[in-house]
C-alpha cells in the first residue's frame, strides 16, 4: 500500500463552511467536517491509524 500521497488538510474546512447556509448543514447526516476536532487530536489519529495494522513508516508519510 502506497501512502505517500496522502495529506491531512484539518484547517481547510471551516472557511468553507461560511458558504453554507444553516438549512443547508442541518440537513446533513454526519458533518464530514466534524470528524476531528483539530491538531491537538493529531495523536488520537496516529494511535487510530497503528490500531488498523499501518506501520511507523506509513504512519510517518501520512
């Protein structure tokens, strides 16, 4: 598995949101954008990521 092209953008989301309207985000489901809670969660995500069987070096690329 290659996982060199893979990038988390955590800060690119909520200038977006300014787009919406209220209607419009109380109609979806499950929020993508409220998945992770900022870069102090960064760890929770590496911990996630070992748990699911990827290596310190694909962990590293990411």
């Amino acid at each position: 598995m290659c996982n060199s092209n893979i990038g988390l953008g955590l800060d690119m989301i909520e200038p977006f949101m300014k787009y919406d309207s209220p209607e419009y985000l109380a109609k979806m489901s499950r929020p993508d954008f409220d998945v992770v809670k900022g870069h102090s969660k960064m760890p929770e995500i590496v911990r996630a990521l070992a748990k699911r069987g990827y290596k310190d070096e694909a962990i590293k690329l990411i």
